[in-house]
C-alpha cells in the first residue's frame, strides 16, 4: 500500500468522532474492548466494527490470542499524519514569510515616500486622492 492510500485510510478513519476519541484514549495507554466501549451508547458489536476501521487504516492493533486482547495505538500511522501535515505547514510558513517581508518593504517604502514629501515641504496628504 502506498504512503498516500494508507494516509487516506488514516483520515478517513479518524473522519469519525467515536474513532477520533478511541484514538485520544488509546494515546492515554492500552485498553481492552469492553473498557474502550464503556462510555459509548452502542452495542460491543459496533465497538467492533470502528476498532476493525481503525486497524485497518493501521491506527490501531490487538494482538492474537485469548480475550480479553488488549487494544494499542500504534504511533506509525500519527507518524504519517504529522509528516504530511508538518510538509504542508512548512509550505504555509514559508508563503507567510514572504508575504510579512513584502508587506514590510511595501511598509518602509510608503514610510520613506512621506519622509520624503515632508523634507521637499509638501504636506503628507498633498495630493492624495481622498483628501479632495
């Protein structure tokens, strides 16, 4: 599976806000099913059903034997997310960056302009179209 079909997996799973909770429990220390279930107002079935989307997207996993089978967060998946959501940020920050250095050279500009006026004894405003 590739890195972006298993991150789809990732946010389609935590689309949800039962599973985005099992989730923020699960990052609190491994629970079995009948303790993640406790305060949803839903059948064990359907416990099982989001645990089965959740494994599947990898987020989870219980390992093989006898009940009652602890239930774990596994940190590779979050891993994935944070990779994809810090390359995006970074993005951001660096148009953020520029745009604060365009805007203070746009500003310094503007500010050295009416210096300018002012030494050549022109009022600030003089000819500004929305002093008229």
């Amino acid at each position: 599976m590739s890195a972006t079909d298993a991150l789809s997996r990732v946010f389609a799973a935590l689309a949800d806000p039962t599973r985005r909770d099992m989730v923020a429990r699960l990052s609190e220390g491994e629970a079995t099913v009948s303790r993640l279930a406790e305060p949803y107002r839903m059948t064990l079935q359907a416990v099982y059903k989001h645990l089965r989307v959740l494994e599947e997207a990898g987020l989870v996993s219980r390992p093989r034997g006898p009940q009652p089978r602890p239930v774990r967060l596994e940190v590779e998946a979050l891993d994935l997310v944070d990779t994809w959501i810090e390359r995006h940020r970074d993005r951001v920050e660096q148009r953020y960056r520029r745009l604060d250095a365009v805007l203070e050279e746009m500003e310094s500009d503007e500010h050295e302009q009416e210096h300018a006026d002012v030494r050549r004894g022109r009022p600030e405003s003089a000819g500004h179209p929305d002093d008229a």
